[in-house]
C-alpha cells in the first residue's frame, strides 16, 4: 500500500453529532478513515469521480464532492487544511492505480481470473462508466421549473441524454466483447484440464476459531468452478458481482417513506434502487451459511448441549445484517428458489402475497430446517421496526429432536439522518418439543445513550427449570457456550471473513455472492425460479433503468394475475407446500419432478 498522506481530520456527520473526528489515510486512489489510527475502517471514498475545494470562508475546511454526495473535512489549522488539499488534489490527476481491482463502480465480469486488457483501458472505461452515473444523476436533480424558463438548458439536457445513451451503449458493446474474449479463454483452460476443479471449504467445529482468507482455498487458481450440478456439470465460484456499487452512494429515502409513517411497507412500492440484487427467497436461505453447526449438533450425546448449539445457529441469521441496509425484492406470488450445497438441499416458494409469507425446507441426511415468516414492516417516523411472524424448526433426525422457535424484532435506525444502524431485541424461546428441554436467549436492545452491543446471552434448562448451559456472544462475531459444572467454554461460531472489497458487493457474504449466478449453470430449473427474474437480474448487471422498468412490468402483471383469480372467484393454491396449523410445511415432489423433467402448470410469473 502506497500511502500519500495520513493524520486527524474532523468530518461533519449533521447537527445532532457535529464534527467527529477521524483517522485518515490517503493511498491507491482511496481516501480510507476510521476512528483511530489501527481500527476497524469506517468507510472508504473512491478518487475516480472525486472533487475537492476549500471552503470560501472557512479556511480549515475541505468540501469532498464524490459525485453522489458532498463530506465536509476540517482540519486542526489552516496549514494543516492546505497539506491535505494539495495531496487530494495531486491524487486525483495521478490516475488510479487499483482501478483494475474492483475498488471503484466499475463494471467486470465476475468469473475472471487475470485481466487480458490493458490497465489504462479498464481506467479509463471506469472513469466513464463514473462519469455516466454522475451525469444521470445531476439531470435528475433539475427542476422541471428551471426547465422550462431556459430552452438552451433543455437542449444541452437532451443533448447530454443522447450522449449518455451513446456511451451506455459503447461501454456495454466494448465490455461484452472483453468477456467473450475472457470466456473463451477460460474454457480453453478448463478444457486443457485432466480432472474437475474443486473448492476446500473449512470445517467450523466446537471449540475452533474460523480461519483467515486461506479457509476457502482454490485447488485449481485457472478456474472459479467450485461445485458441480446434478448433470455433474461445473458451477463457477464467483468472487464479486458483476456491477460493483459504490458504497457512498446516498439516495434519499424520506422522498418515499415521508407519506408512510405508521403503515406496513410491504403493500408500498420501494423504487428498484433501494433494493440488493438478492430476493428474500435467497435471504431467507442465507440461515445455513453456518450449517456445520447443526452437523456437530448431531453428533453430540447431551440434550441439552445439543440445544444450545441449536441456539447459537439461530443467532447466525444475523451475522451480515449490520452492513446490509438494502431491501431484498419481494417474491413474487409462486416464486421458487432451489439451492443445492454442502450435502443439503433447499426448496423455498412463495406462498402468499397479502400477507407476504414464505416457505422454506431443508433437509440434509442428518437433520431438517424449516420454516415459514410473514415479515411485518412499518415506518416508526425516525425509524423502521421489522417482525417476523412464523414458526422456524430444526430437527435432528437420529435423536429425534424438534426444536421450534420464532425470530427477534428488528429495528433499523437513522433511517432520515445519522449513521445507520441495525438493533435486533427481544426474548427468543427454543423448545425441544420432544422432551420439554428451553433455551432463553435476550437480544439486548440498545438504550438511549448506551454504545451498540449486539450482544445475546440465554440459558440452557431442563423442562423442570434446571439451567445446564449458558450461551453468550456478539450476533455479527461469534457466539460460546459455558457449562455450568465444569465452567468450560467451547466457541461455536465466528464470523466467516468477508471476501475481499465486500462494500462494493452489497456487502455481501461470499455465499450470498453466489446464490444468483445466471440459470444456464443449474439445468433442469423450473423457470418460477428466481435466477430467471430479470429486474433482479438487471439490477445485479448495474442496468438500473431495465430493472426499473422490469420491476414495473412484473408487478403489474402480478396485479392483472390477481384481479382475474378475484373476478372468477379462484383461490390460489401453492404449488410445494400446504399449510398446517399456521404453519406452511412442504408437500413434496419437487426434486422427483426434476428429475423427471415433470414440471407441469407452473404459473407465468415473469
């Protein structure tokens, strides 16, 4: 890493906070900070599209424009503001050197291992590709008033249309072209090979510490291909999204909810670009990122640890949500998603859409998990407030264990100004209906002026009240067990690592990365599934105004699908599952009507 500058600024958060200050470093076309010299990084800003002035009065403050939003810096005297300014302004006529490394909003194919063009030309296509984004977004900004008073402003607006149409169209052509090159280069490697290449995925046992990037190892470092599908074809292991999103794109909210306080959000429209490519079908199966834990479950003796390590794999719903503030995409009505990994397989469907509520099975040769939310959202006016309502359920298949529990509730906060943040409470209960055996866990709630903890304790009881075991840990690091005879503590869980330039990704896990890869790798599909979707498909492509207008499409077709079951008095009926006192269980046939190529009276969904 090349630093060019570091030190103390004050950066302007609002009028609540005021200035905080800051740990900057300048280095590689990124201007990084944090709180403290060493911690964790609390953002990262992009010099591709970077702006910087001093302020006219004040002669200690820098205003940052990033294209997308403007961050006010002070520093501790004028010569101090004036080192920085010089050293921002230098980085950013010096080009970028890590351009080519996915840190900007850069479009690449994701399944590439080696770029084959030359690293001017993936600058420049980035910084055009910046410029387009930013252009967009200003005309946008014009009122239609101003408009109207100005004919030359029209037309130099109609003029920048047609130029910004031009150049969407020449950057697609120039990149299609460069992966269809990398594509064939890579089957021209992949066929020069003897035998499949694999991933290593690490085990996360009792008592063991998750690794560091080695814990995913790639035998084969040609290839992304990691798994294999049922035709015993190659699946590609992809490391990041095709669009890189830059992660200090701000939109503003309030424009949408500011109408809505007190309602349910799930019956409002929520414009494409609040979402993350990803729908709550596959959010809904990012439960079993850490599903070894259930594996080691099984091979325990004790009941009762047995349910806490159950415990502590419920809290792993929670893992990456403190970064994820994007809304998935609803499913819609009939929706499907499959996934097939790590010995287990998924089927999930949407079953309901007033009330959204869907479904999902796992099952694995040792255990099942299943379960089915109706997530309730509303506007609170200074924030959102989430409850799932819906049973989940693992069972351990040799033991005969059936654990049944429901979810906390979620608030997001700061949603108009402020930093950000996710606060999961309350008291979850887990019940082994088998022998009566408890767990308790709290999901502490952040008090007024308390920093944020995310911590979760519980205890682990008998049916006659008796505590064996305690649970304890952070829901987005790691989570341990403590027996109360011995006072041994066994770590269950920690945090996976996230892969690298996760912000620009969503900040996705690497196993969300990879549960929408295109549908030509997953043969046999039902084409309800969500890989087909083509507005979630064009958002994950960085082709915002197709997935607008897909997006508008579906859901009015969504809209004309039920007006004609209401005028003919036709109930809708699931296709996989069946509901069973309150609760959507699976009826069967899915795999066995794919392996037969039996999928008959699908509904037309997209």
């Amino acid at each position: 890493m090349d630093i060019i500058k570091e030190g103390t600024l004050y950066k302007w958060t609002n009028y609540i906070l005021g200035w905080k200050k800051r740990y900057f470093i300048l280095h590689d076309g990124l201007l990084e900070y944090c709180k403290n010299k060493g911690n964790t990084l609390k953002g990262k800003i992009s010099l591709s599209t970077l702006s910087i002035q001093k302020h006219k009065k004040k002669d200690t403050e820098l205003i940052i424009d990033t294209g997308t939003q403007k961050i006010s810096l002070k520093a501790e005297n004028p010569k101090e503001a004036q080192e920085w300014f010089v050293a921002l302004k230098k980085a950013t006529t010096i080009g970028f050197p890590n351009l080519n490394a996915s840190t900007g909003p850069i479009r690449r194919d994701s399944y590439e291992e080696k770029m084959l063009v030359p690293k001017e030309f993936l600058q420049k296509v980035a910084n055009m590709w910046n410029a387009y984004g930013v252009m967009g977004e200003t005309i946008d900004n014009i009122p239609l008033s101003l408009r109207a008073k100005c004919p030359e402003l029209e037309k130099a607006i109609s003029l920048c249309n047609t130029f910004q149409l031009l150049s969407h169209e020449t950057l697609l052509l120039l990149e299609s072209e460069n992966r269809i090159s990398l594509w064939n280069r890579s089957n021209t490697d992949l066929s020069e090979q003897n035998s499949t290449p694999r991933i290593q995925f690490s085990s996360l046992r009792a008592g063991e510490t998750s690794k560091s990037d080695e814990s995913v190892q790639f035998e084969d470092a040609q290839s992304h291909y990691s798994e294999e599908n049922a035709d015993n074809q190659p699946i590609p292991h992809r490391k990041c999204l095709p669009y890189l999103r830059n992660p200090n794109q701000k939109y503003n909210i309030w424009k949408v909810v500011k109408d809505s306080v007190g309602k349910e959000l799930s019956k409002i429209a929520v414009p494409v670009y609040f979402n993350e490519p990803i729908s709550f079908l596959q959010r809904f199966c990012e439960d079993m990122t850490y599903s070894e834990i259930l594996i080691s479950a099984c091979e325990l003796e004790d009941s009762l640890l047995r349910l806490a390590y159950v415990a502590c794999f419920g809290v792993t719903s929670y893992v990456s949500s403190h970064l994820r503030f994007m809304k998935p995409f609803n499913p819609l009505l009939g929706e499907t998603y499959e996934l097939v990994r790590d010995g287990y397989r998924i089927l999930a469907e949407q079953v309901s859409h007033h009330p959204p509520i869907s479904a999902m099975f796992c099952e694995h040769k040792k255990f099942t998990f299943s379960g089915s939310v109706d997530v309730r959202t509303s506007f609170k006016g200074t924030h959102l407030n989430i409850i799932p309502i819906g049973n989940y359920v693992v069972e351990l298949l040799e033991h005969g264990d059936r654990f049944v529990w429901i979810k906390p509730h979620t608030n997001v906060h700061n949603i108009i100004f402020g930093k950000m943040y996710v606060d999961h409470f309350g008291k979850v209960e887990i019940i082994n209906e088998r022998n009566g055996d408890v767990a308790i866990l709290n999901y502490h709630k952040k008090g007024w002026f308390e920093k944020i903890t995310r911590s979760v304790t519980g205890t682990i009881s008998d049916k006659y009240g008796n505590a064996r075991y305690e649970v304890f840990g952070v829901w987005n690091q790691s989570m341990s067990i403590k027996d109360l005879l011995t006072n041994k503590v066994t770590l269950v869980w920690q945090q996976i690592p996230y892969p690298e330039n996760y912000d620009h990704n969503y900040f996705f896990t690497d196993f969300a990365i990879n549960l929408n890869l295109p549908p030509e790798y997953f043969p046999g599909l039902p084409y309800t599934d969500t890989r087909f979707r083509p507005d979630q498909r064009a958002l994950e492509n960085g082709d915002l105004k197709l997935a607008i207008s897909e997006k508008n499409r579906l859901e009015e077709k969504q809209r004309l699908a039920r007006k004609i079951r209401e005028e003919n008095n036709l109930s809708y009926y699931p296709k996989w599952f069946r509901e069973c006192n309150g609760q959507w269980v699976y009826s069967g046939g899915y795999w066995e009507a794919k392996e037969s190529n039996g999928f008959n009276d699908l509904p037309d969904i997209f």
